[in-house]
C-alpha cells in the first residue's frame, strides 16, 4: 500500500514536486517590507491567498511570498510562483503568469519558449489539472492575485 | 456489520432492484465504476422519470391552462397531476396549496419578496439557524437591505445540534415574525427538532417556513402534522428533474400575499389600467412553467412514495451507521457533526489533506463526493473550517460502495502521509 506503483494513477496530477510543496510550501509568510501585495479569491472553493512582493532597486522583483491555506495544488502553485519570479521583471512575471494559465488550461503551452522556457519546465506538473476543470482555478488563483499585486489593484479573484 | 440489519428485514430495500432502474449507475468514470456518494446535491433519476419526460415529449406535449385543444388539455392534465402528488407528498390540506417554483431557492426568494414585503413590518425580525444554506441566507438578507427587517440566527451547537436555548431566548422579545429554517442540514445531516421549534415560534407569534430541501428526500413529511406554515423543497434531489420546486403555504397566508413575477398566466383580466390576479396558485405561477419537469416531478413522487418511508429511512440508517463507523476506523478522519437525530450525509476532513485533494483522488477512483462550503460558508466558519469533503447517501447507495469509500479514503491518506 506504501509502494509509489499502488498510487501510479495519481501520478498525472499528484507529481512528486507538487506533493513536495504542497506538504512544505517555500516562501510561506507575510513580507514585512513588502511593496506590492495583493489578495486572491476563489469564491467557488473557498481558497484565499496573499501574495507579497519586494521590488528592487533596479525595478525587479527582489522577493516574493505568500499566505493563505488551500489544496496541494493551490499551495504547490503559489511556493513554486514565490521561486520562479524572484529576478524577474513585472513584464518578465507577467509572461510567464500567462504562460502557466495557458499551461493549467489546455495541458499544453505553445508560448513557453525563450525566456520563460526555462520556468515553465519546473511548472510542467502542473499541466495535469488541465484533466480535472474544476480544479485549474486551484493552480492560477496565486497567479491571478501576482497579477493585481504587479498591478496595483490590491485583489483579484477567479470569477 | 449493519449490513445484517439490513437483510433481516423482511421489507428491507431490494438496493439491486432499484440500482438496475437508473441507467447512469452503469456508466463508468476515468476509467472505474461510478459510486455515486454526492446525492444531496442533485440525485440520479430512475427510468421512471426518464420515461415519464419522453413520453410526454413523444406522445402528448402542447402548452398548458391556454388551448382548447386536445393535446393542450391532456397536458394540462398531466401537469397537474404534479400538483395533486405534491399535495399527498406534503400532505397539504388543499392541492392550491402547492405553489410550483423553479427550485428551493426560487421558493424561498418568492417567499422573502412577497410575504417579507406586504407582511413583514420594518423592525419586525426574521429567525433562521447557522445552519442553513445560502439559499436560506441571502434573500432574508436582501429582505433586510430593502426593508429594514431584523436578521437573527440561531446557533449551533458543537454536536452540529440546534441550540435550543438559545433559539428560544431570541423568540422572546415576541418580534421575531418569521422563523425560516432547515429541516435537515445538507452539511451536517441533523435534523431540527421541527416539532418544538413550530410550538415556539406559533408561542411567540411567529410563522414558520422549513427548507425541506434535504428531509423530504428521506423521510415521510405531513406539513399539517408538522404544523409548519410554509415547506419548501427542489425536485432535482428528488430524483426529479431540475427546474422544478415546490412552496407550499397555508391557503390563508398565499391569499394574503401579493404576486412575485407578473405576465401571463398569473391574471384573470388584464387592461392597460390594471390587471387582476389569478387566483392561488396560479397567481404566483406567472409565464409558461415547467410543463416536461411537472411530469417528472409528478413520476418522481410518485416512484419514491412506491419505495416505502419506513424502507428508505431503515435503508439511510443503515448507510449512515456504517459509514461513521468505517470513517471511524481510519486515522485523521474527523465527521463534522454528532447530531443524535441525523440522515444520510456525512461530512468530514481528514488530517493534512484538504477536502479538495481528496475529491480529486476520489474521483480518480470512480467516487463522485462533494467537497468544499456545500454553500453554507457561515457554518463552515462556525466549525473552523475552509471545506470538507461530503458523502451523501440515496435509496441506490450500498454498503459496498461505502466500503469502497472507505478503501480510499485510506489510500489517500497513505499517498499524503
Ligand atoms: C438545505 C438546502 N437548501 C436549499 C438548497 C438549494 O436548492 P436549489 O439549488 O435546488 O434551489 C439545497 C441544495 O442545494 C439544500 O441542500
């Protein structure tokens, strides 16, 4: 019952790295400095997030973190967010929100080539809620509250 | 285990019989079976009801209460026939008293806008519980945006229970004119004790409306024994077709209030000056109404009736005892909801995993369960919680499927640990 083969069929959706940061989410905490932060919602699940953003000199995000309590997924999503944008520009984040979306959505990412190419192998296992409908908002709602925080609006929801 | 409870009874539920009169139990999900555990959102429908709709359809379908047709007549018939099992469903002194809705929700929102508007004053106050559903929150809510009635809500108590006491203390001030409440939790399964909230509230001068949207699935109702004032209940749980609901109200409270929709249907004269209404029901039953679902409806009644009351609760008993008792065995399983009266709808959490990962894997399996607020987030706030996962239990559900539930339920927790 322990074995990995008992559970192979959870595999498409369940990889190892999202079981990983579900149980120990990175980045999980309030920024104290933060310049941006935005709240996410998910009406229909229940899910909430926060999401914090540090800005560097140079205008890049220096640091970023996150709250709230959810579903593997939704936890998985946002630690993996809070690493993947770190370094990068808001236009840099934006793409690559955008590209995970595509990603959640379909299973499949025509645009993660070139700069974000690199990100999106890591987000990959998280093309498998694209089977699962009602669970794609889990994967995006930290992305959609990055988005409000980038832009300034303070909230953001998946409705 | 119970399952012995179950055979030795001579009237028990023939479960295979029924299970081979739902097409959709045959189907099968990614791959497995289908157990259906999520009934309390919306049952499957048995051939009877699937027949019942086609029929119609192929061999007798017009628009109703407006031809003089033949084939408008029949059908007119045959909508109405929903209205007379209705009547027997509730046991409703008069068959005018069944008010035919879209669903619960549109029943209780009827209720709110015209009996909460030409009855209720500013400052009179509408009693509901902690346990309702949204459906039974927000127009009370709007009700009191718009006029300016009082909202009180009646807590729970930590075994998922009404708390009595307290519900009688806020009758007290004798201002509460209205007590809207669920007859049995969709997330706790209780039952409220219907029969001293009716004597407190008539005590204090208030009406009562029960959302019976969840009870009158699995037990017999008799509004008049019940002494309730209103009863409210959605088809679709009823192994019915969706789109169609019930309200039903005392003849004397419906004459009083004033229509909720206008147009056709719901007058006897109409001039540009002003129209007259129908009289009840029709006067609430404005526009073309459910005339397919009405027959479905009318089927479904009549197919749960022909099962047995007492049959349907030894059944959900049964159904329940064993599931709390599986869930019992597996660690980190936690029910939310010791109610000593209670139906067929288990909520519960398992320790480090939330709800929706474990409908995910169960639904991996072929386990349709419902997990999240069940739309009744203020409860789930009550209790500390986001979500739980629910299984709910129908007159199809065996003790097999349970056990499977269980089986998984356990596997999940391994492949999170
Ligand atoms: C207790 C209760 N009340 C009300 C409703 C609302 O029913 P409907 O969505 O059919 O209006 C439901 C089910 O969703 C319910 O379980």
């Amino acid at each position: 019952m322990t074995g990995a083969a008992a559970f192979d069929e959870l595999r498409d959706l369940y990889q190892e790295v999202i079981l990983d940061h579900g149980r120990h989410p990175r980045n999980h905490r309030r920024l104290a400095d933060a310049d941006r932060s935005a709240k996410g919602d998910n009406p229909m699940c229940g899910d909430r997030v926060e999401v914090f953003l540090r800005l560097g000199a140079d205008g890049r995000i220096a640091e970023a973190s996150f709250e709230g309590r959810g579903c593997a997924i939704s936890q998985a999503s946002a630690s993996l967010m809070t690493e993947l944008v770190s370094g990068r520009t808001a236009d840099e984040a934006k793409e690559l929100a955008s590209a995970l979306r595509s990603l959640a959505r379909t299973g499949a990412c025509p645009a993660c080539q070139g700069a974000v190419a690199e990100a999106m192998e890591r987000l990959a296992p998280l093309g498998g809620v694209s089977e699962y409908p009602s669970r794609v908002k889990c994967a995006t709602l930290a992305w959609h509250a990055l988005e409000a925080a980038l832009a300034g609006e303070g909230k953001a929801t998946t409705e | 285990m119970n399952d012995a409870r179950i055979l030795d009874r001579p009237a028990a539920l023939d479960v295979a019989a029924i299970r081979a009169q739902f097409p959709i139990l045959r189907e099968q999900v990614r791959g497995k079976p289908l157990v259906f555990l999520d009934s309390a959102a919306s049952a499957q429908k048995p051939r009877a009801v699937i027949e019942a709709m086609v029929h119609a359809m192929e061999h007798q379908y017009a628009n109703i209460h407006r031809g003089l047709h033949w084939m408008s007549e029949r059908t007119t018939e045959a909508y109405e026939a929903a209205r007379d099992a209705a009547q027997a469903l509730l046991g409703a002194k008069e068959r005018e008293e069944i008010v035919f809705v879209r669903n619960t929700t549109e029943g209780i929102n009827l209720l709110a806008h015209s009996y909460g508007r030409a009855v209720l004053k500013p400052g009179d106050a509408v009693l509901i519980s902690a346990m309702e559903h949204h459906s039974n929150i927000v127009p009370w809510q709007m009700l009191r945006d718009s006029h300016g009635i009082e909202l009180r809500i009646a807590p729970v108590t930590d075994a998922g229970e009404l708390d009595m006491e307290a519900f009688a203390t806020l009758l007290d001030d004798g201002r509460v004119k209205l007590v809207a409440i669920t007859h049995m939790s969709n997330v706790l399964g209780t039952y409220t004790p219907v029969e001293r909230i009716v004597a407190l509230a008539h005590e204090a001068g208030a009406k009562v409306m029960l959302d019976g949207s969840q009870a009158v699935v699995h037990r017999k109702v008799d509004v008049q024994a019940l002494g309730c004032d209103f009863y409210v209940f959605t088809g679709h749980k009823l192994y019915g077709p969706t789109g169609i609901g019930v309200l039903w109200g005392r003849r004397e409270l419906l004459e009083a209030m004033p229509p909720f929709l206008g147009g056709g249907d719901m007058i006897s004269t109409v001039s540009f000056e002003r129209s007259e209404w129908a009289k009840v029901p029709h006067k609430f039953e404005a526009g073309t109404p459910a005339i397919l679902e009405g027959v479905g409806l009318k089927a479904a009644i009549d197919w749960t009736v022909a099962l047995g009351w007492d049959r349907v609760a030894a059944h959900e008993q049964a159904l329940t005892d064993h599931a709390l008792a599986r869930l019992s065995e597996i660690e980190g399983v936690r029910v939310l909801g010791q109610a000593q009266d209670r139906g067929g709808v288990v909520s519960f959490t398992l320790d480090g995993v939330h709800a929706h990962d474990v409908a995910t894997i169960l639904d991996r399996q072929g386990i349709a369960v419902r997990a999240g607020q069940h739309c009744a987030e203020p409860l789930m706030r009550r209790f500390g919680l986001d979500s739980t996962a629910r299984a709910s239990f129908a007159a199809y559900t065996t003790m097999a499927e349970i056990d499977y539930l269980a089986e998984q339920l356990a596997r999940v927790r391994a492949f999170f640990r």
